[in-house]
C-alpha cells in the first residue's frame, strides 16, 4: 500500500511550498512551532473531553456541553496541524518516505482523523443518560491513544 | 563555582552519561515530555481563556479552574521529572544556548504570574465573579501572561534543539 503513495510523495516534493519550506532557513523552526503550539491547544481540549467521557476531570459539566464548548479549539488546532504539518512534510518528501517513524505516525494519523469526525463526534454529541457506558470508554481511550501514538511518531521522525 | 563549572560537572555524573550514551533513552523521555505537555500545558491553556472569559463562559469560573488543575499539575509533574532529565543528559550544550535561557526566563514568569494572581483578592474572591460576564480585569490578564509565557516556553523549548 506505501509504496502505491510513492508518486504522491514526489509529487509533494515538487511543490513551490516545499521548496520555500527547504529553501529558507526560518522557515521550518517557524513553522515546526507553531504545529507544536496547535498540538497544545488542540491536545488541551481534547484531554478534557477524553477525561469527562470516562467520569474524570470536569465533571459537573456534561460531556455535551464540553464539546460544544472545546470542540472548535480541538478542531482548529487539529487543522493548523494538517497545513503546516503538510508544509514540513512537502520540504521533505522522500525523507518521510523511508522514514519508519513517518509511516507509523500517517498509518495513526488517518484512523484518527476519520475517528474524531465520525464515531467520536456522535458518540461525544448523544444524551448521556441514555448512552452505554462502555460507549463513552472505548471513545475516549481510542482517541487518547490514537493522537498519543500521532504525537509519539511525529516526535520519533527526527530520531529513526 | 560557576554555573557553567556546575553543568559541567553535572555532565559527567552517570545519569547524565547514560541518557547521552543510550539510543532510546533521550527519544523516550522527549516523547513523555511531549505529552505531558498536552496534558499539562494544554489543559492550562483552557483555564487561561476561562480566567480570560473567552471559552465555557457559561460555567463557574471557579468550577473550571479547580476541576483543570489537578490535571495540569500532574502533566506539569511528569514535565518537570523529564525536562530535567532533558537537561541533564546536556547541561554544558543547554548552558550555552540562548532559547534554552528564555525558557527558563518565561517559565519562571509563569510560575511568578501563579504565585501574584493566587495573592490578589480577585483569585480570593472568585465565587463573587464566578458567574460574571465579563471578568474582573486582574483574572484577565493572569490568563493573558500565562498564555503568552507558556507560548514562549513552547516555542524556546523547540528551538532549543536547532543552530541558528
């Protein structure tokens, strides 16, 4: 399946934003920050969720009620994320490639990504009274390590 | 004895001999230190903006805060515990680096702003503005330093790691 995504990365690296990214000094400690401080904000709203689903952290707030409120900034983060994660990966596309710890974090990345959108967001927006409450675990701990193994990976790209 | 005479010292105790010297070790910790600060920084990040009045506003002001905090001190433990094994394993290349020193700097503003807004009577007296609309103007910018040093700490934290 990886090597099917081969003319994906080089395409990737042809791309005028790589060659920006690659070509300037600042630019990818500029931009590999602020990814760093998306995660933060995006990792802080979602920790709060995950925790309230499983009966910890804010629990005189209903799990409803904390998602409408912290979902735009998981959200917002996560797309912060994707733009400039997508514009490190572009300045090195051939390295993600044969990188291990790359092809851990994208085979995280898109599980994640589809579970936050779908079976997390219906789950997190039921009536509590009614739901499972195995339901609320297994989204929670799903999430939790999901994003923990994206970030693990991200971080071990550099050291593989 | 200085304190460069003293990160130099503490580069050649066994601790710090053995993170430099193992391949995972440094990779291992980094990564908790990572997620610590997810758990820790993050989680701060949502209390600042309710001292700030800006997310569940709806909610006690109060309520917020002492329902984060333990979470964020326990992240903030495990960063501590990893940070300072970061450090140890390289003191004398932290000594001499400059993004290293601000994050010490604003992590100790950080600390300071804790401490000074925990004195105020504002903090003492929460439960009077709990429910308020608009924050007195103390809570909001106790949130706003702590955003602002706890970003710079981010982003000196990662640009500790390059040579410029």
């Amino acid at each position: 399946m990886w090597h099917l995504l081969k003319p994906f990365f080089q395409w990737s690296e042809t791309l005028w934003v790589g060659h920006f990214v690659a070509g300037n000094t600042w630019a990818f400690p500029v931009i590999e920050t602020t990814h760093i401080l998306a995660l933060t904000v995006m990792f802080g709203a979602m920790i709060l969720i995950d925790l309230r689903l499983v009966g910890l952290g804010m629990r005189k707030e209903s799990v409803s009620l904390l998602t409408r409120n912290l979902e735009p900034y998981m959200n917002w983060g996560l797309i912060v994320m994707l733009v400039t994660g997508f514009m490190l990966f572009s300045s090195e596309a051939m390295k993600c490639y044969v990188n291990d710890g790359f092809r851990l974090k994208m085979e995280l990345l898109v599980p994640a990504v589809l579970f936050q959108f779908t079976c997390f967001r219906w789950v997190t927006r039921q009536d509590e009274a009614r739901r499972p409450r195995v339901l609320g675990w297994a989204a929670s701990v799903l999430s939790t390590v999901l994003w923990m193994g994206v970030g693990v990976c991200g971080r071990a790209i550099g050291f593989v | 004895m200085s304190l460069l005479e003293i990160c130099q010292w503490l580069q050649t105790t066994p601790i710090s001999v053995s993170i430099r010297e193992s391949s995972l070790m440094f990779p291992l910790i980094e990564g908790t230190h990572l997620l610590a600060l997810g758990l820790s920084t993050g989680t701060i990040v949502v209390s600042d903006l309710r001292m700030m009045g800006l997310v569940l506003k709806k909610e006690s002001a109060s309520d917020v805060l002492h329902q984060i905090l333990p979470w964020a001190i326990a992240g903030y433990f495990v960063m501590v515990v990893t940070g300072v094994l970061l450090f140890l394993s390289e003191p004398v290349k932290c000594y001499g680096n400059t993004s290293f020193r601000y994050k010490l700097l604003f992590l100790l503003l950080a600390g300071i702003n804790v401490a000074v807004f925990h004195s105020t009577k504002v903090y003492r007296r929460m439960n009077e503005w709990e429910h308020a609309d608009n924050p007195p103007r103390a809570a909001k910018l106790a949130g706003l330093i702590s955003l602002i040093s706890w970003g710079i700490v981010i982003i000196a934290g990662r640009t500790t790691a390059y040579h410029f």
